[in-house]
C-alpha cells in the first residue's frame, strides 16, 4: 500500500509561485505513473498534469500549461508540481495520485486511472 503526502501548498499572492511535494512512502516509486488533480470549492476535480513513471513524458491542461512544472526524483520517492504565475482561478485543494504501471512511457488523465491518493493540500491564489 503506498501512501503519499502532499506538502508546500498555502497562500500567495497573484503573480506568486509555489512548489508541491509529494512524497511516496514505498521505496519502488519508480514503477508509478504520478499525477496531480485539483479540485476548487463547487467545481468536480480536474486533472491538472501528468507524469509517465520515467518521466520523459508528461501531460499539461490547458490551463496551466506553460506556467506549472512537474518533475520527479525517484531517489527520493518525490514528485513536484512547480507553480508560477499563479491566478486567483488556480485556487484549489491539490492532490497528488499514483498508479503501478507496467508501461514506462504512459501517463494517465483520468482520476479513475489512478489508485493511491494524498490527502490533498490548499492552495489560495489572492487577487
């Protein structure tokens, strides 16, 4: 069972950035296809960027395509989501997500893709 901790998220000015953490607990990180999702007060959870269990590839919405980074170190079991430019319309609870994956190259934009998640950290983007 893989546990993940989300961290660094809090509040920021518009324009500001911030840099998530999720640390996994498992020491096989490696073989997890990673994600982060969003989810504001009201609006169903979105998909925000993916991330393939070798990292060389990667998925980014729309909406924060260009102003948001994910990176992963998999000597430290730790995904990133490097955050610029933030908005006010960024404000949302984050989560990290993993799944075991078999494919080196996939990643995965449906929530229901993924089968381990964190308990989510806020982050408030001020006008």
């Amino acid at each position: 069972q893989v546990q993940l901790v989300e961290s660094g998220g809090g509040l920021v000015q518009a324009g500001g950035s911030l840099r998530l953490s999720c640390a996994a607990s498992e020491g096989t990180f490696s073989r997890y296809a990673r994600g982060w999702f969003r989810q504001a007060p009201g609006k169903e959870r979105e998909m925000v960027v993916a991330v393939s269990r070798s990292g060389l590839s990667t998925y980014y919405s729309d909406s924060v395509d260009a102003r948001f980074t994910i990176s992963r170190d998999n000597a430290k079991n730790t995904v990133y989501l490097q955050m610029n430019s933030l908005k006010p319309e960024d404000t949302a609870v984050y989560y990290c997500a993993a799944r075991w994956d078999y494919s080196r190259g996939s990643y995965y934009r449906n929530e229901y893709d993924y089968s381990y998640w964190g308990q989510g950290t806020q982050v408030t983007v001020s006008s």
